[in-house]
C-alpha cells in the first residue's frame, strides 16, 4: 500500500525537482476514523491514484510530498495511522513531533465526525508543540449526513482549518496540502542551513518567520 493551489506555491511534486533549495522537514500526521477515507486522500496526493477497495491501514503508513516555494521547499513527511479500535493505543507515538495535524471523518457518515472530534481532543491531550489542525471532511461526492452549521460551529470553537474533499473525484486533495505546507513559516535569513556547512539540503528554522514571496512563472 502506498500511501487546486496556494498562491505562494511554484510546484508539487513527489520529489524535489531543484536539489540546490533548502527542505524543511515538516511531519503531518492523519488521524480519524476507519474508512473516513484517509489513506485514499493520501494516494490520490502523492501517486494520483484511487483505489474503491483497499485493506485498513495496520499501524500507520509514511509517505512523503514535496512542495515547492520560492528559494526554498517543504517536505511533507506523512504519516497515516489506522482508524480501528485495536491500534488506538498506539496513535499517541505517531503524534510527537507532528506540526501539522490533519483529522479526517466521512461526510457521509455522521458517527464520523463525532469520532473526529474524539480524534482531535486525543490528539490536543498527547501533542508535544503547537500544531496546524485541521478538519477534513472526505467523500464530499456523497450524500452528506454531518450537518453543515455542526461543522461550523466545531471548528470556530476549535480554531481549526476545515476543508471538504474527494479522494475519489480528486477533489480539493492537493490544494488542502498545499494551502497548509504555505501556512509553514519560510526559513529566515539567520536559519541554519546544513546546504551550507554539511552539504545536506534541509534547513533548521529558528522560530522566526519572514513574509513569503510569490514565486513567478
């Protein structure tokens, strides 16, 4: 199993087409109920691919997309864990270090969603740092059964982001991503880059952020 744009991005690919730009590792993490359709929104992202019958998740999937800005790139650095009961216990490994948290449920299904809460306050009680969050709604091609002013109400109380997304009819997929990899401050000019001093292309960002610039082209 393997695992539309923000205004600041040049690219998306699967790898990084400039090796010269800096990379900031940034570690997403996807959690939600079984068959809200998470590793689906996966695969469609980084292979472009939509499977209608695929095995449950067992642990947890890694992947990785790269995207592009100006002068620099971040690396998404995915992981999927599964939705069954029997691998709840091991969700909280997954959520260390995770600056971005993605909680997905199927529109379709409103026990879904009030999974997806249960998901998020999990999630807020074992996180090591602040992190992005935001509320997925899958299988928006399906008659939807979580009401709309719910949903609402959730995510302002929460500060969440939310989007609504199809795995299936490729959908919002990567534009979800990349509007989030954009809200990942850029390096800074006092970031230390090991391009520089190790010859590796990844950067450690301080803290600080400078405004982006709109690439061109």
């Amino acid at each position: 199993m393997a695992t539309q744009t923000s205004s600041n991005s040049l690219k998306t690919s699967t790898y990084p087409h400039n090796h010269h730009q800096a990379i900031i590792p940034i570690k997403l993490v996807m959690i939600g109920a079984a068959n809200a359709g998470k590793t689906s929104l996966v695969v469609r992202l980084v292979k472009d691919s939509f499977q209608p019958e695929s095995l449950p998740t067992v642990g947890a999937m890694f992947l990785n997309k790269f995207f592009q800005f100006d002068g620099y790139t971040i690396k998404l650095e995915i992981w999927d864990t599964a939705g069954q009961e029997k691998f709840h216990s091991l969700a909280p490994m997954y959520f260390r270090g995770s600056k971005i948290c993605l909680i997905v449920f199927d529109l379709s299904e409103k026990d879904s969603f009030v999974k997806a809460k249960l998901w998020a306050k999990e999630f807020k009680s074992h996180s090591t740092e602040p992190a992005i969050m935001a509320l997925i709604g899958n299988k928006c091609d399906l008659p939807r059964a979580t009401d709309a002013l719910e949903i609402e109400e959730y995510i302002k109380g929460e500060g969440m982001y939310y989007f609504e997304a199809s795995a299936k009819d490729n959908t919002n997929v990567n534009n979800i991503f990349q509007i989030l990899a954009d809200k990942v401050p850029p390096p800074s000019e006092s970031t230390t880059s090991t391009n520089n001093n190790n010859g590796k292309n990844s950067v450690e960002v301080n803290g600080k952020t400078n405004k982006k610039k709109k690439c061109c082209g």
